[in-house]
C-alpha cells in the first residue's frame, strides 16, 4: 500500500490496535483488523430496525485500483431502506456476501490506497459517488459508464457501503470534499445530487434549458430539493409537489416559482381502466391539477419535464400533465412499481418516458463542482448519532423525516467539525 503521512494532516500520536471505538482515531494510514458496522445479514430482511444490527467485522482488502477511506460520516437514504427489506431486489443476490453493510453516501478520509491509485493520498478528504463498474468495456471508454454491463451501486450492490467505520471505494467514485461544509453536511448530499443533476441535464435532447418549466414531485425531499436548486441555477422554472403545507416556505425558498399539495387533489395511485366512470372522475381531477400547474406557468403553459420518483402514485397524472413533445425522467418508485398511464396522450403527444439511474463521474463531478462553488445548499435537515442510525431509516421509511437530507455521525464525534484536525480535539465519542 502507497502511504504518505502528510496529506495536509499534522503528526499526532495513537496506539495501534486491532479495533478503535467509534470516534477513536487510529495513526493515520494504519488499518486495523476489525471495524464496527450496521450490518444487515440476508434471514433478517424486514424493517431497518430489525434488519440492521451492530457488529464487528474485518476491515476490507484492497485490490489495486481501491482506495479505504475512514468515514467521518454518513447520508441516510431511501437505499438503506431498500437493503433492508430485500427489494426490489435482496442485495445479496448479487454480491453474495454473508452479510451487507449499506450506505451509499460519506465524507471521509483516505486512509489507505491500492498501489495503482495515483490520483489521491493518504489524508486526502473526500466525499464519495455510488457508482462502480469494472471500467474495461466500451461504454466505460467512450460511451456511458452507466449503460455498463458492471455498473453497480455501491452500498446497495456491494457488501461494503459506508454505514461502517472504514469502506472501500474504487479510486473513481472520489471527488473533493467541500471544505466549507461539516463533516456531516458533506455526507448528505452526493447520491441525491448527482441523480437528480443526471435526471435534469443527461438525457439529450432533453437536457434542462434556460426558461423550461419542471415539474417536481416530493419537493421538500432530498431528491426534490437539489433538483428544485439545480432548475433555478439553471435557469429554469421549478414547480414543486408536497403533501404538507408545513413545507410550502422550505420549497419556495429554495427557489421554487411555485409549490403544488398533491392533498388538494384526487387523482393518484393506478390509472383506472380507460373509458369508465372512475376514469372520468379521474380526468376531472387530472385537468384540476394540470390547471393548478397553468395558474403557475401561463394558460396552456404544459412542463417540458416532469422530475419523478414516487412512480405508482404519480405516474397516471405525470405523462397527462407533461407538454406534447415534453419528457417525463424517473429514478425509483417509492410509492409502488406497477406504473400505468394513458398510452394514448403518450404515443399521440409523442411523449417520451425516460429511465435514469445515479450518474457517471463526469456528472458526478459537475454536481460536486457546484457544491465547492458555494452554489447549492446541502440542504441538511437532521444528524443522527451512530446508534441511531437504524431509527433515522425507519423515519425515511414512514415518511417522517424532515426536508431535506439526512446524516449520521460516524467517526466524527459530534457536530460541526470541519476538519480533521477538529476531530482529533474533540477527542472520541463520550
């Protein structure tokens, strides 16, 4: 392993051990034996809060291209939840691992790197993209890494996420880490952002342009609210979806030009079977609600896209309500995954429907650039302590979190430290 005792950290002292406590720091570069992580094991598949128990594990092996980063802290997202229950796929189907440590978000340290790793160093501070792949076919050189036959989503797809106090990554999903955040806002936002930038501005000749209208569904979530930021920095008009009034101020401020309550409406769930009457008592409530988005954007004003991902729910009413010509852009279905629509407004409008899935690098990248830049708002909205982390899940899963994104504290020993060096004083987790 290629080790460099700088990286920008001053020397300090630390025993060496075969396992730390949380918040207990190890000599820089030195990789213990073992590590405490939240992990889940296939027979216990359920609610995260069975499904998840604390254990001591080894600390990863590194091949030549990965990299172990020391993780300060966390991102809670819908994919802890979804390990968890074992769908829409059990993560073990595919890695086969005896037991799966989620997470797909983390700021962190490099705390060891492969000996064909060039671009980073022991010390470098990083946050960490979700998506791998083996790098060596044509859409890794050349075309999309995300229509790979080997891409996959770490920590969701790999046994080894960040809900642990090491991880190992491929070198590639490294970005900088923004120095202006803490450790805990830098851990909230990559896996939401650099979906929601790929769903707005990677699907040619759909990319988001000056002056467009979006639709946005959960807007006060942390999918909605960087997409909400990445409209209005482009230039665009977002018009933001809630099922709370309480949220209406968050997702104004964010920039929103206007904010819908799907609860003023009744038109959700399966589209009723064409040509009945519930059909036509869903219309009228469809035209009510595509009406409400006029009242917003101008009579006959239709959105040239629709930002979605409750998927059953919303679905029917997403490609009624979008423009002829218009592009409705899904990346998950937390409300269900039996989608139905009126095929007649897609083929007629000639609309089209538009899978996205994470991002590539590049993408990831151009999203992180504009959180260095001081652009976006992480939009943080919670911090779990380590031993909370199976109850932050269970939040998510209820829809009882807050708006915005969520964190866990990992190796960090409490809030608002931005450096390592912040850490080491405040000392370990009392």
């Amino acid at each position: 392993m290629a080790l460099d005792t700088h990286g920008g950290i001053a020397a300090y002292e630390a025993p060496e051990k075969d396992l730390y406590e949380l918040g207990e720091m190890p000599p820089l570069g030195f990789v213990p034996k073992q590590m405490y992580a939240w992990a889940i094991r296939k027979e216990r598949h359920g609610e995260p809060d069975t499904a998840m128990q604390l254990e001591v594990v080894d600390v990863p092996q590194l091949d030549s291209n990965e990299v172990l980063v020391l993780v300060m802290a966390a991102g809670v997202n819908y994919n802890g939840v979804w390990a968890s229950l074992g769908q829409p796929i059990s993560p073990f189907d595919g890695h086969k691992a005896p037991y799966h440590i989620a997470g797909s978000d983390a700021s962190g340290i490099v705390w060891a790197v492969g000996d064909k790793v060039k671009r980073w160093k022991v010390g470098d501070e990083v946050v960490i993209h979700c998506n791998q792949d083996d790098g060596d076919d044509e859409e890794c050189n050349g075309g999309d890494p995300m229509y790979s036959s080997s891409q996959r989503i770490w920590g969701y797809e790999t046994p080894d996420g960040s809900f642990a106090q090491f991880t190992n990554v491929q070198a590639q999903q490294l970005m900088p880490r923004p120095k202006h955040l803490t450790w805990e806002e830098a851990a909230c936002y990559t896996l939401t952002l650099a979906t929601a930038y790929r769903m707005l501005f990677g699907h040619e000749p759909h990319d988001l342009k000056p002056g467009q209208n979006v639709l946005v569904w959960g807007a006060s979530g942390g999918l909605g609210s960087y997409a909400i930021q990445l409209i209005n920095t482009a230039g665009a008009n977002a018009i933001g979806v809630i099922s709370d009034e309480s949220k209406r101020d968050f997702v104004m401020s964010l920039g929103a030009k206007g904010v819908l309550n799907r609860k003023d409406f009744n038109c959700w769930g399966q589209l009723p079977t064409v040509n009945t009457p519930e059909y036509a008592e869903w219309f009228k409530e469809a035209r009510k609600f595509g009406k409400a988005i006029w009242d917003i954007t101008g009579k006959g004003v239709n959105v040239d896209m629709v930002f979605e991902h409750p998927g059953e729910a919303t679905f029917p009413v997403s490609t009624f309500v979008v423009k002829k010509g218009g592009m409705v852009v899904i990346c998950a279905g937390t409300t269900g995954f039996n989608l139905t629509f009126d095929v007649r407004y897609m083929w007629m409008h000639q609309k089209r429907l538009q899978g996205s899935h994470f991002a590539h690098l590049k993408q990831a990248a151009a999203a992180n650039k504009l959180m260095l830049e001081r652009r976006l708002d992480p939009c943080m909205s919670e911090v779990f302590e380590w031993n909370d982390l199976p109850a932050a899940h269970m939040k998510m899963r209820r829809n009882e979190h807050k708006p915005g994104n969520m964190s866990v504290l990992v190796q960090a020993p409490r809030t608002g430290l931005r450096t390592f060096e912040d850490a080491l004083e405040a000392g370990p987790k009392g």
